[in-house]
C-alpha cells in the first residue's frame, strides 16, 4: 500500500466501484480485495470490506463501510483529457453506467462519487488569464459534458 492512499467510503459496492474505474480509465487496476474477518455493524464476516485499487495512476482504497456517509461534491477525481472523443468516451461511461451528468464538466458515477472530465484546452485557457480566459470560462459556463470546440472557439473570441 502507497504511504499515502485516498479512502473512498462506500455503501457495500466498493469492488464494483473499483473494477467499474479499472475498465473505465488508462493507469487504473484493481488490487488486493480484503474480505472482514469477523462481523462489523453494515457487515458479515467474509464480506468484501476494502479494495486496493488504482485510479489514473492514484492509489485508492474504496471502503465497504455502509450508508451512514455519502459522496458529495466536495471531494471529486478530476481527469485531463486530450481532445473530445476522450472527453466524450469517459463523460459517457460514467453517465451511461448509471451516472448522473451536472454542470461545467462535472458528473457523479452510479455510486455518487463526483468526477470532472476537463480538456486540458480549458485548463490552459484558464490558465491564460485575461479576456482569453473569461470568454472561456463563460463558454464553460453554459455546458454540461465540455465541448472542445466551443472553448476553443471563445479562446479565440
């Protein structure tokens, strides 16, 4: 295990989570799946209490640990993409696995984690400062899943 490692709570559905990510995302893999060695409050012993697993290169570990806590935008995996049919092809995974879209590039997985799928052209144009960056980031304003050549288009102005 990494020294330091993100913990994902999860209702009881943290190994399909996990393999659901692994399938979905380049540099993901799914680990060590730890079953409970005895019984535990949302648990039996032999369920599946933790999953190693690794998100685009981030070590994780998801939790079994009941509905007492639940996902919330607060916390959220951000993933840079190259170009629209990456943008498109991880947007409509998620979504389309049960996934719910939201505003500016931001979706939520079947599971309730937050996940904003951002072209990196969006990243630089806000890096960019200036009226290059507002028009970018008033185009982003109006969209859902981001559209590479609208923003690019504001960029230019």
């Amino acid at each position: 295990m990494a020294k330091n490692t993100i913990c994902v709570w999860y209702d009881k559905d943290a190994e399909a989570a996990a393999r659901f990510y692994a399938a979905t995302f380049p540099d993901s893999a799914v680990g060590a799946v730890i079953r409970a060695p005895g019984d535990y409050p949302d648990g039996k012993q032999g369920d599946v209490l933790v999953v190693e697993f690794t998100v685009a290169g981030i070590p994780c570990i998801g939790l079994n640990g009941g509905p007492a806590f639940k996902h919330n935008e607060a916390f959220s995996f951000q993933i840079a993409t190259d170009d629209q049919e990456e943008t498109d092809r991880y947007w409509n995974a998620i979504v389309g696995n049960g996934g719910q879209e939201s505003e500016c590039g931001w979706c939520k997985d079947k599971w309730g984690v937050s996940w904003q799928i951002t072209p990196r052209v969006l990243s630089e144009a806000l890096s960019a400062g200036g009226g290059e960056a507002k028009r970018a980031f008033d185009a982003m304003m109006t969209m859902r899943k981001i559209d590479i050549a609208a923003i690019e288009a504001a960029r230019r102005g």
